[in-house]
C-alpha cells in the first residue's frame, strides 16, 4: 500500500452514508453518554440527594462526568481521523467540535461551582473557607483547578486566534470583492453602451432602408410635377 500525499484530500463517500454515518455517531454518543448518567445512579447518585446542599452536590457530580466525557469527545473531533473525515467531512466535524467544546466547558464549570456551593451550604462556612478547606483537604482539586483554569485559557485563546484569523481573511476579500463588484459593474456598463450603439445602428439602417423604398415614389412625384410644369423631358 502506498501512502497518500500529504496535499490529497480523502475521498468522501455519499451523502446517504454521509447522513447514516452522522445518526449513528449521534446515537453512539448518547449511548455512552448514557452509560456515565448510569454509572453515576448505580453508584447511589440518588440516594445521596437528602436536601438541597446534597441536591447541588450530585448535580455537579453529574454534571463532571458528562463534562469529562466530553473531554474524550473533543480529543477524538480534534485527532481528524481519516475514517471520521471521509465519513462525515472536514466541516461537519469542525461544527461539531465547536458546539461539544461549548458544552463541554459549560459543563465542567457547572460542576466547579455547583459542588463548592452545595459544600458551602452543606458546612454552613463562607465561600473562601469552604475552598481553602478543598484545597486543603483533598489534593486533587488544587489540580482540577489548575486544569480547567488552562482548559479556560486555551479556549479563550482559541476564540480570539479565530475571530483574528476571521478579520484577517475578511480584510484581505473585502478588496477582492470590491474589485470584482466593479469589474462586473465595468463590464455590465460596457455591455449597455455596445446595446445601444447597436440599437442607434439598427434605427440607422432602417431610416436608410425606409429612404429608399420612398425614393421610386418621389421620383415619379418629381416627374409629375415636371410634366405639369411643361419642363423638358430627358
């Protein structure tokens, strides 16, 4: 086998596989998003919610694991594997990148704040106690935190290197399309004048046709009148 090069772009398939390959991928990703939600009830998720500290506690818990499965969702998007390419194609998997990222960190976020506030409530301290009693207390969240802090950055980072790449690109066609708007508008311009050179042309031939369909009956109009006139006939 001969590998391709690195300019060639994969052939897609149809767009009726393309739209089955699309549900189904869909389908697999609820599915496993539904295995974590009943991982999550299997491990007495429920039966943990007594009040309502316990209720924002669970609910950011929920809220972690589907926003950490969707961490694996985003490397998968971001990997650009050939076989998901050619199935779905370069853009519909930026699309969907795009929106799981958003979903993503909405998520991961809930969960950092739904469970500091249900152990604010729970132990009935202020906020800056009950974070430094995280951070104290349980050496993965300094770490979590110091992730989903890089995880913010990178997405803010990302969004302002786009929309600058965005601005670039729309600087650069801007000119482009002007130019061709005029080219077009220059264009259309010299079209209506050759159309109307061509009408004074036309209404020029048919007043000279005209001319000379009328001059038989001028002439025999002339000789009348030189006859009644008495002038000599040649």
């Amino acid at each position: 086998m001969t590998a391709a090069a690195p300019g060639a772009t994969l052939r897609r398939v149809s767009a009726t596989r393309g739209r089955i390959a699309g549900w189904g991928l869909a389908l697999l990703f609820l599915a496993n998003a539904g295995v974590v939600v009943a991982l999550w009830l299997g491990g007495g998720g429920l039966q943990d919610i007594r009040d309502s500290a316990s209720f924002l506690v669970g609910l950011g818990r929920i809220s972690g694991l589907v926003g950490a499965y969707l961490v694996l969702v985003e490397l998968l998007l971001l990997a650009r594997l050939p076989l998901l390419e050619r199935l779905l194609g370069f853009e519909r998997l930026t699309r969907w990148h795009a929106w799981n990222g958003r979903v993503c960190l909405t998520l991961l976020v809930s969960h950092a704040v739904l469970v500091t506030w249900g152990y604010t409530i729970g132990d009935r301290i202020s906020l800056p106690s009950e974070i430094g009693r995280l951070w104290n207390g349980y050496p993965g969240v300094i770490t979590a935190t110091a992730g989903l802090v890089i995880l913010i950055g990178v997405v803010v980072t990302s969004v302002v290197a786009v929309r600058r790449r965005l601005e670039r690109r729309v600087r650069v066609d801007r000119p482009r399309r002007l130019g061709v708007v005029a080219g077009q508008q220059d264009d259309r311009d010299g079209r209506d004048e050759q159309r109307d050179n061509h009408l004074r042309h036309q209404n020029a031939n048919r007043s000279v046709t005209m001319c000379r369909r009328d001059t038989p009956v001028r002439a025999r109009l002339a000789w009348v009148a030189s006859v009644i006139a008495g002038e000599p006939q040649t």
